[in-house]
C-alpha cells in the first residue's frame, strides 16, 4: 500500500489523478480494525482504482467531543493542510469512519474558513459517482443479501447515506436491506468511560441487542461505525462487518 504525497500526485498524468482515490486515515480504524482498512484498499483495487492511503494525521475530533477546542483548532488547521494539499492535486479523499469523516464538514467548518476545508467523502457517496466502473464489473443478481445495521449520525447528517450503499450493492449484484435501530449507546468515547458502561448497556439493549441477537447468521449484518461494531463485539459477542468487507467477498467470487 502506497502513501499518498503531493510529490507524487503532481507527477501524475490527469487521467491517472482521475483514476487515483485516497483513503484519509482515522486512529479507531487503522489503529483497531487495520484488516478493515486493507479491505478497503483490495476492494478499491479490484474495483479498477488506483488506492492510495494519505499520510496518518490526527483528526481532532476526540478533542472536541471532551471541549479541548484550542487544541482542535490547531489539530484541525494542520490535519486540514495536509489533506488538502492532497486534495489540491485532482484526487478524491474518501473517509472509512463515519463520525470521523463527516468531522471535515461540520466540526471542521466552524474553526477554518471554506477555502482550507478538504473535500472528505463517505465511501458510498464516492463510489455512487463511479457508476461506470461499478456497472462494468457488476454480477448478475445473486443470493448474496446482507442487512445494514445504520451509524446513527451518518444517517441524520448525511441522509442519502442508507440509499447509496444500496445502490452500490444493487450495481455490484447484492441486496442491501436495512434494519431500523437507534444509537448503539457507545457514543464516540462515551461508551468506553467506566461511569457510562452501564448507561451504555442500557440503550445497547433498546434496539441493537434485538437487532444483533435474533439474526441467526450474523455475517449477513453489517455496520459502518467503528463504535457500532465495537459495540456488538462488547455485548454481543459477535464481530460485525463493514459493509465493503462483504463486498470485496461478492467481488471476489468467480
């Protein structure tokens, strides 16, 4: 897997920037889910992209959650120029965490001004643009159906979110349904606390538990949010994946 430097990207023809997506890292995913993000890269791949990964960068967004805001600004200000250095030279950013990467239009977008906030997709929101390459390598219609279980603020921040991992199921020949489930109760870092664990338990119960619990073959449910799957691994004893994990499997198929 190869980092992403401008150095690089400005040797690159248009065509070849065109063709080039880079993954911006967050520390729950590289750091706990590594195998998740080297999915990605072999999804990306044999999907006819040319993956690249962007230098490891503290996004920030712990310190905002617990009100280090001073600190954020200035974590976000060096994490902005980095990426968007990147984004600069006509290649797409693409984020793995939900949370982490709606970070860059939100959170981010009220410490910088417009014109230093780098262009941070959701997987499925690039890849919906990439229809083409999608429709060309896409299977027929197979038995292949899996249930997404949703992260609750991509769902309310970014609304098209559900719809597009459904459409890029569809053109790659799966089904994608979708179970109706509230917060999982983790909460970014708040579930991890000790004084939060039971609380945390509690609202777990409400709707993921049901959810999780009654499914008789796990592998068929997926979940976009680090904290969802820890979560499930915590109280339920089962290792959900993310959704372009079972993709890469479908890809993978003969």
């Amino acid at each position: 897997v190869q980092f992403a430097d401008v150095a690089t990207l400005e040797q690159m023809s248009v065509s070849e920037r065109e063709n080039t997506v880079v993954i911006v890292q967050d520390a729950f995913t590289s750091y706990f889910e590594t195998q998740l993000v080297i999915d990605l890269v072999a999804a990306l791949r044999k999907l006819g992209f040319n993956a690249l990964v962007a230098p490891f960068s503290a996004n920030g967004k712990p310190l905002h959650v617990h009100g280090f805001l001073g600190a954020f600004k200035r974590t976000a200000a060096k994490n902005a120029k980095l990426l968007k250095d990147i984004n600069d030279c006509g290649v797409a950013l693409i984020g793995v965490d939900p949370s982490m990467t709606l970070t860059y239009r939100s959170e981010y977008a009220k410490y910088l001004d417009e014109s230093e906030l780098p262009k941070v997709q959701l997987i499925q929101e690039w890849l919906v643009e990439q229809g083409d390459k999608l429709e060309a390598l896409g299977k027929t219609q197979s038995d292949n159906s899996f249930t997404l279980l949703p992260h609750c603020t991509e769902k309310t921040n970014a609304a098209s979110s559900v719809k597009q991992w459904q459409q890029v199921f569809e053109q790659l020949g799966a089904t994608l349904n979708t179970k109706a489930v509230g917060c999982c109760g983790m909460a970014g870092t708040y579930g991890h606390e000790t004084r939060n664990v039971d609380t945390s338990k509690t609202i777990y119960a409400q709707s993921w538990e049901p959810a999780v619990n009654s499914v008789e073959d796990t592998s068929s449910l997926v979940a976009t949010g680090y904290s969802c799957r820890c979560q499930v691994k915590r109280f339920s004893g089962t290792q959900i994946q993310h959704p372009i994990q079972v993709l890469l499997k479908v890809l993978n198929q003969d």
